[in-house]
C-alpha cells in the first residue's frame, strides 16, 4: 500500500518509509474566516513531523483536519492512498491516530494509571457486565492491558506517580501522563499538540527526549506542532511552516531556516 | 568429595556461597525487583544459573583472571549478579558511583585500569563512551537496559542478555574452565574492590578481600541474629561499602532476600510494600520521613491529632525503656499496646516499619529527637560506626545498650586502641587489604601490625564501654588556654535544630569560640510564612532580626548542653553570625558530599571571623559567587553579629589537663 519509493535512511539510522498521510489542497472554512488556505503536504512513514507558524496561522485547525475532527470544505485527506471518510472519533483512533491536546485534557479525579488504562479502550473487547464481575476473560483482558500500560508507565519513567490521581501533578507531569495514554493506544500516528508549551528548559528536554525515544524505539510516526523553533529544528525530520492559513515553507530544518518567507514571518518585514 | 567437605570453613568466596545457597535454599527468594509494577522474583536456584550464564558470557567475552569490570548503575538484581559474575571468573568488580560525572569516571576507570564496563542504562554508558578515549585498557561495555541503545556502534558494546544468551551456548565448552577458576578462589583472593568517596584529594581504591568480606558478615549476621527470613530493601549506592556487605556479604552468608525499588522516586513506595526486617539507613531519611509525618500530622483532623500526640508523648516516656527490656510499670505498658493498636502500629505500616527487627543509620550524626522518636515507636533502630578500610564493622550498639551520642561497642573480633591525640585506631578481620596502586597512602593509613588509623578522634565512655566520636582528628585542636576544640561536636548540635542547615564553628588556638550559621531555606521559610513574615530573598530572611532571636536560643541551649561536658566545655559560642549565602559545592565551600572545608570557607570569610574576634557589631563584606553555569558574580551584604550566652563551666580546667 505503501509507497516505498520514497524511503531513505536517517543520519542517525532510522528509516523513513513512504508516504502515509496526504494533505491534498486543503481549505478549511469557519464561516467566512478562512483558517486554512489550499494546503498540501504529506507525512512519511516513521518521520517526525512539525508544523510550525506564528500565533494564529492555522496549526492547530490542521492537526484537527489530520485527525479528523474537521472536515475540510476543499481538497482531501488520503490515509495509507485512500480517501478518507468523514470519521467519528473512535474510527479515527481504530485507524492507529492518537493525539495530546495543547490544554491538557486527563480526567484529573482518576489516578495516573487509570488515566493512561482509557488510552486502551479500544483494546477491551468484554462487556460491561463481565467486565463488571471481574471474571474469566475480563480478569485475562486487563492483566494484558495492563502490561502493556506498564511498560508505557517504565518507559516514560512515571512509575512513582502510578497510584497518583493527576490533579495532584504538576504540569509537566501532567503532559507527560497524556502522552503516555496517548501511547497506550499503540498508535501508527502520533499527533502532539504543542507538547512542550509552558515548560521550563528541563522539562523541554525531558520531553524532547521522550518523542525521540517514542519515534525510535516503536518506529511510531510523530506530527506535532510547536511554538519553540530550536526544539522543532532539533527535532523533526522535515517541518511545515505556516502563516495565516498559507503554507510558506515546507522541508528539512536546514532549509526552512533559510527560506526567506518563513524568516519574514517570524521576524517580520519593514514595509517601507 | 569437595562439595561434602564445605563447612562453614569452605565457604572462602562469594560464588562458593552462593552454590551452597543455591543447593540449600533453592526455593527460597534470592532476588526481588519491582518492574512494571509487579515484584518480580528470583529463588537461590534461578539466580545461581542467570550468574553462572553471565559468568560464563563473561569468559566468552574475554575476561581474564585479575582484570577489572567496573559496574556502574543503580541497584538492580543483574548488577549484583554481575558483582558475584565477575568474581566467579576471577575478575575483580569495582562498583562505581552512578552520579559520577564522566571526569570523575575517567579517573577512576584509569586508575584500576578496568578492561570492562556493565552499565545500567544509556545515560551511564554514554558517559563511559564520551570519556573511552582516555581509557587505554577499555575494551568492552556491557549494558542492562537496551533502551535507546539499538543505533550505538556496537562493535565494543554489548546487550547484557545476549552476554548472558551466548554463555548458556557456550555453556559446554566453558563450564570447565569455570569451574576450574572458580576452585582457585581462596579467602585471600579479592572480592571486590571500592572507591573512597575522596573528601581529601583523589579516591583511592580500597581492595577488600574475601576474608575481610565474608568475615564481617559473618560476624555481624551473628551479632544480630540475622537470619534465611530476613528481607532488604536496597537502594543505597552500589559503590559504598555498606551496601556491599548487606545486599552481597550478609545476604550470601545468610541467604536472605534482596529488594531492588522499581527506581529512585518510588523507594518510600517499594519500602512501604516490602516491610524489611533488616534495615539501614542515613540519618537524612529517618529525619525527612519524620518531618512527612509530622506535616501531615498538621492537616489531620482534631481527634486524630490528639489522639497522634497523645500516644506520642507516652512512648517518648516508656517507649525506649520497653525496647530496652528495662522494667516498666504494668499500666504503662498496657497503656503502650493500646497505642500501637490505635497509633505506632499503623504508624509505622505508613513508613514500612512495620516489620523492622534490626535498623541501623550511621555516616552522619542523628539528631537524639528523631533517633528517640523511632526507638520509642518500637523500632530497633541502632548506630554503628565503620569505614570502607574496615569492612564498615568497627563499633555496632548492642541490643538493649542502644544510644544517641555514642556507637556502640567495638564489633565481635574488632580490637580498638585510642592513640595519644585521640585518634581512634582499629584492627579487625574486616582491615583492608590495600589501596591499590598506592602504597605509599597503604604504609601511613595502616601499621605493619594491621592497626589502621581512622582518621576520627573520640574516646571510649566510662561505665558503659562505648566508644563517644569528638570529629575528624585532623580538626580537633586546642583552645588558647589548652582545652580541647572539637568543631563538629559542636556544630552537629547546631544542626540537630531544624531551621539550622549547616554550621562552622572556628576558635582553634583562640581564646573562645565563634560560629557561622546558615539557615535552612525550607524550614526557615515555612516558618516565616506561618507568622506572616515578608521577604524577598535568602539573604533578608537570613538577617530578619526574629530569625537572628530564635537562633540565639538554639544557640544559647547548645551551649548548655556543651558546658555539661567536662572535656568540652571551652566550645560554647560566644558570638555567632548567620551568612547570607548558603555554603555551596560549586565555591568550593563544601565537597560534593556536603561537608564543609574548614580551611576554605576560613580564608574566604576571613573579614567575618576578625570582625566577630574584634567586638564590632557589624561587618559589611563582599562574596564571590560561582552560578550553576560556571559564572560568576559577587554578592554584598553588612551582617549582624549576635552575642550568645555562654554558660560556666564548674569543672572546665580540670579536664582541661
């Protein structure tokens, strides 16, 4: 299904595969603001992915379009070649989307552990009733998912927190449990939206190390957006630039740093 | 044949234990870590064959007998595994600290040449690779957890299971040689050797062998009937000494079980859920385990507070004595098992207390309050007092003979002699073999009859036998009129207030003594909020004039309990004043591990000390600063110095002889 033709190897050794997700000419409308303008780009299989642009360019719309949560009035959406229909959220999320949300959106009564078990939702097969009861294959279910949120717990090092409920957590914490339930779904593509607002430099840097780590070690497909231009340069294979709804700049760090559009955008232009 | 005849006299090495283990405690746990959540176990029996295939990875790999293999990570039952490995094959383990930074790695890996690394993680194993290039001897690394790992050029590097993978291959043609390495170990032979964390110049590697390992072990499981029941928590630095004999030498002598925590953030967690019966600890966790409760204690509701202080109080009555065995009226006593049903029992659930039958702390002094405090809640909680050179045993404090200012009596087989100046000089089964590579430091520290200077000055108790550390003998002077000056016994007392961080006391050769304070942001800070005291920075709430009050207090009692002291009576302070910076490490003020450097924080604050000499009142002085990035910056400040109350001395210049 893939296009293959397209995959080369990282410096650092990854692969990156063909073409997963196509934007084609995409619009989108609210009412007469236009919040996204004839836009196309794709991801790649295995790649991380940033769009960035100042306040107000349309990020966050465009991550809603790939997640399926807008449907654009113009243009179209192809996942693995094949047009996209309009999707509830629970399709979106059986196709291996899952997302983190630039104001956080945990269940902040519930505990870590039980916050990062809902990313497993689509994983549980027993009813209610037996799940309920607690017995025979709702008992087996869990231990499995369980496992598996374990190793997501290990993995971004919030064993300490487990039995925590999340309103305690501090904020980095807090985006750290959202990217670990994010995880939970096991998913091929990962949307992250901002993931490093609001942090401080370490806090930056634990998580920066966390999506590498996420993209490398499960070869997960990562688009995000982000405000912070070094961490996005450090990290992404290739990167959108946007403004005002228009795309601006589209390729490797290297080139987007020296597209001249982009660093008008960023630093703005004398109009005399 | 060999294998009938091992009696206790057989057991010369730690793999010779652990196949005695793995024969006559087979089933019994062996090993238990937390990882994913679960506390996953290994018996005697399955850790004596993951050893033995790591052994056997190890020859496979190439290591000869008598080559180092450094081990750097923190506590996980493989690295243990790898300690009793690399012995089996008669290589020498040599744990280092994992929060090392790589300068410091790079001496310590050059100095004992280590041919091989196993490391815990990444984050360890590229601290080795960005040093390798000053490591001439450096061949391979071994590394535990594959995360991160898979893009690392791995011809030097290795995955410790595929180590572990190709010796049960090889597991035919190597098992002979093995063996026969094995059958080489005596009690001579070396069992590991340590590094001294190096408060003075550069560390020195402390080789300890299997007598001096199994030895002390032996001797102090019997000293406290440690048994096959016992559990462990570990979770102190694989490189120190301590950590060495309970979770190696005394869990092999005795074949109790060692918990490793799932990692560094959960072990009140992992403590709580395991409930040691053996436990060993700093005093800087009993005392911020003291300080959780007692906040929390603050927001419970009235009934149970009262309930908590009341029950509290009546330990601190009879709780010690109960331990203790001394006589105790019956009302008392019964009044004591209703508060551990209502109170100490749950108590110390909360804390993972709850099955302690042996504690000890030692490193630091313990505050008398928080020692009392745990005592009277029933838990059997002991000094001792030891050192890497020693095998740690040189003092432990016998059951029912248990107190705050002195450690104990000298461990079973351990001779102690108190030189002229004080100094405490020991000799033992435990005294280490050597520093490596050093002889020179070997001949100064340790005599040709095997007494070993400790370093420490103190004197043993009339009456009771047990031995009362003064400070380290080098700071120990004499006052103008010859009385002794002992700057940390006083200072230790300073510390023991909590809102007191550290303390530098100066009067050698002078005619009194005169002290510098550094409050402790946290509990000062609280205490300013709860009295709706205002301030900006460190160095307002330092100089606040209700700060400088309550000190002189604390100031004014420690005097007192130092006037009762015959032999120190002449360190009392007269005048103090509180600095407006915190000592740091990074001034040089304070070595890595907190403890100040006299001479340093002398010279620098000479202006402060004249000025407290010379009766002004206050001082206006300027401090260089070095900031976490390496710059630097001065800060100003006009410091006001405190008159302190000194209390006589009726007996002060007859001991002074």
């Amino acid at each position: 299904m893939l296009d293959n033709s397209l995959s080369y190897v990282t410096e650092d050794g990854r692969t990156i595969g063909g073409v997963v997700m196509e934007m084609k000419n995409i619009t989108l409308r609210f009412g007469g603001v236009v919040a996204i303008k004839d836009i196309s780009f794709d991801i790649r299989e295995g790649e991380i992915r940033a769009i960035i642009g100042p306040n107000g360019a349309g990020k966050s719309s465009m991550l809603n379009v790939i997640s399926g949560f807008y449907v654009p009035q113009e243009g179209e959406v192809l996942f693995h070649g094949k047009k996209r229909p309009q999707m509830r959220p629970y399709e979106v999320a059986r196709q291996g989307i899952a997302r983190t949300f630039q104001n956080i959106a945990l269940f902040e009564g519930m505990s870590v552990l039980d916050n990062v078990m809902t990313g497993r939702l689509n994983y549980m097969k027993t009813g209610l009733f037996s799940q309920a009861l607690w017995k025979g294959k709702a008992e087996k279910e869990e231990t499995e998912n369980r496992e598996v949120v374990e190793r997501i717990i290990d993995f971004l090092e919030i064993q300490h927190i487990r039995k925590t409920p999340v309103s305690r957590l501090p904020y980095g914490l807090k985006k750290r449990v959202e990217l670990a339930r994010a995880l939970a779904a096991e998913p091929k593509l990962l949307l992250l939206d901002e993931p490093m607002a609001g942090m401080n430099v370490e806090e930056k840097e634990d998580m920066s190390r966390f999506i590498l780590d996420v993209n490398d070690e499960f070869g997960t497909t990562i688009a995000l957006i982000e405000h912070d231009m070094g961490v996005v340069m450090d990290l992404s294979d290739r990167v959108v630039v946007m403004d005002y709804g228009k795309k601006i700049g589209d390729g490797t760090p290297d080139e987007v740093r020296n597209n001249q559009d982009v660093i008008d955008a960023y630093l703005g232009v004398s109009h005399d | 044949m060999a294998q009938m005849q091992m009696g206790a006299e057989g057991m010369q090495s730690l793999p010779a234990l652990l196949q005695r283990n793995a024969a006559q405690f087979a089933d019994a746990p062996a090993y238990r870590e937390k990882e994913f959540g679960i506390w996953q176990c290994w018996t005697w029996a399955e850790a004596a064959k993951e050893i033995e295939a790591l052994a056997l990875g190890l020859i496979n790999l190439g290591v000869n007998e008598g080559d180092f293999v450094a081990i750097i990570g923190r506590n996980r039952p493989y690295l243990y595994w790898s300690m009793v490995a690399a012995q089996a094959v008669g290589a020498v383990p040599v744990p280092l600290y994992q929060d090392a930074v790589a300068e410091e790695m790079a001496y310590v890996l050059g100095h004992c040449g280590a041919r091989f690394v196993i490391v815990g993680d990444q984050e360890q194993a590229d601290k080795v690779i960005e040093i390798q290039d000053q490591l001439h001897q450096f061949e391979h690394m071994i590394y535990l957890d594959p995360r991160g790992m898979r893009k690392y050029d791995h011809t030097q590097l290795h995955e410790f299971s595929h180590i572990q993978d190709q010796g049960r291959a090889a597991r035919d043609e190597l098992t002979g040689e093995l063996q026969a390495r094995q059958a080489k170990l005596t009690y001579d032979s070396t069992c590991v050797m340590l590094y001294t964390s190096g408060t003075t110049g550069k560390p020195k590697g402390v080789v300890l062998s299997n007598r001096n390992v199994i030895q002390s072990a032996k001797n102090s499981a019997e000293f406290d009937h440690l048994t096959l029941g016992e559990n462990i928590l570990s979770y102190l630095p694989m490189a120190w000494v301590g950590d060495f004999i309970f979770s190696i030498g005394q869990a092999y002598w005795c074949g109790f079980c060692v918990n490793c925590p799932e990692s560094a953030d959960t072990m009140m967690t992992d403590l709580r859920e395991i409930g040691p019966t053996y436990f060993f600890a700093p005093p800087r966790v009993f005392e911020g385990q003291l300080t959780n409760v007692m906040i929390r204690m603050e927001d419970a509701g009235a009934l149970k507070r009262k309930m908590f202080h009341h029950f509290l109080a009546h330990a601190k009555k009879v709780g010690g004595d109960i331990l203790d065995g001394k006589p105790v009226g019956l009302m008392d006593r019964l009044k004591y098992a209703l508060g551990n049903v209502l109170v100490y029992g749950p108590l110390k659930d909360t804390l993972g207390y709850g099955r302690i039958r042996v504690g000890y702390t030692a490193g630091e002094a313990i505050g008398p309050e928080i020692f009392d405090f745990y005592r009277s809640l029933g838990i059997n909680l002991k000094q001792l007092y030891g050192q890497t050179e020693a095998t740690v045993f040189i003092t432990v404090q016998p059951d029912g003979e248990v107190r705050a200012d002195t450690v104990g009596v000298p461990a079973p087989e351990v001779e102690i002699k108190i030189g002229d100046n004080g100094e405490i000089y020991y000799r033992s089964p435990g005294t280490f073999v050597e520093y490596f590579n050093n002889p020179d430091s070997t001949a100064s520290t340790k005599d040709p009859e095997g007494w070993v200077a400790t370093g420490d000055a103190g004197f043993f108790e009339e009456g009771s036998g047990h031995l009362r550390i003064i400070d380290r003998a080098k700071d120990v002077g004499k006052m103008a009129d010859g009385a002794m000056f002992a700057p940390k016994y006083v200072e230790n007392k300073l510390k023991f207030y909590p809102d007191i961080l550290e303390a530098v006391l100066f009067g050698n050769g002078k005619d009194r003594c005169v002290a510098f304070i550094n409050i402790d942001l946290t509990a000062v800070g609280n205490w300013a909020e709860r009295n709706n005291i205002a301030y900006a920075s460190y160095q307002e709430l330092a100089g606040h004039p209700q700060v400088l009050e309550s000190l002189r207090e604390h100031v004014t009692a420690v005097n007192q309990s130092v006037a009762e002291d015959p032999m120190l009576s002449g360190c009392q302070i007269h005048r103090f004043v509180v600095l407006h910076k915190e000592l740091d490490a990074d001034d040089g003020e304070m070595t890595r591990t907190r403890k100040v450097r006299r001479r340093i924080v002398e010279e620098k604050f000479d202006d402060i000390i004249t000025a407290l000499y010379d009766g002004s009142e206050q001082v206006s002085t300027v401090t260089e600063v070095t900031y976490e990035d390496g710059r630097k910056g001065s800060i100003s400040a006009t410091l006001t110095i405190v008159d302190a109350d000194v209390k006589p001395a009726a007996v002060h210049k007859v001991a002074a002889e």
